[in-house]
C-alpha cells in the first residue's frame, strides 16, 4: 500500500530494486526493523499490509535523514533519497 507516494515515483522504484539486491539476513534485518519481529507470519494469520509512505520533511536534500518504521502498523516512511548507493547504507 502506497500512502501519499506512487509506485512510480523515482524513490519507490529503487527502494523496491535495493531491497531486492539485499541479502537473505538484511532482509530479516529490514523486516525487523518495519515490522518489529525477525519473520513474516504465515500468510494465512498475516492482515496488515505493509506501507510505503512520504517522509514528514519538506528538506531539498533528503540524503541525510534515516527512514522511520512504524511497528504496529508494518509502515515504513521513506525519504527521497538521490541515488540507490545513499538508500542502502541509509536502509542498512
């Protein structure tokens, strides 16, 4: 679910290639950060969807600020990042 962001929008489309390039445990490691636990559960008592959403800062450059995850909601706000290599040390 896209919350104020499109699946289009330069910043989405290389959060979803950076996280695609992570590896198995960064992976773990990002679910736990967005999601607050080191696994997904089973699909079938999985309800809450996860979200991307704008970042709460007006800021030109956004290249220095960290994402922030909601837990209970398995939300993730995303800045702008300027380029794949910033997203991923900033994601890691």
């Amino acid at each position: 679910i896209y919350v104020s962001v499109l699946p289009q929008d330069q910043h989405i489309l290389m959060f979803w290639e950076v996280l695609d390039e992570f590896s198995a445990k960064e992976k773990a490691l990002f679910i736990r950060f967005v999601w607050g636990r080191s696994q997904l559960p089973r699909e079938s008592e999985f309800t809450q969807p996860f979200q991307l959403q704008a970042f709460p800062s007006q800021a030109q450059n956004q290249d220095d600020l960290l994402p922030s995850a909601q837990t209970c909601f398995f939300s993730l706000s995303l800045p702008k990042y300027s380029s794949k290599d910033i997203m991923n040390t900033r994601l890691l």
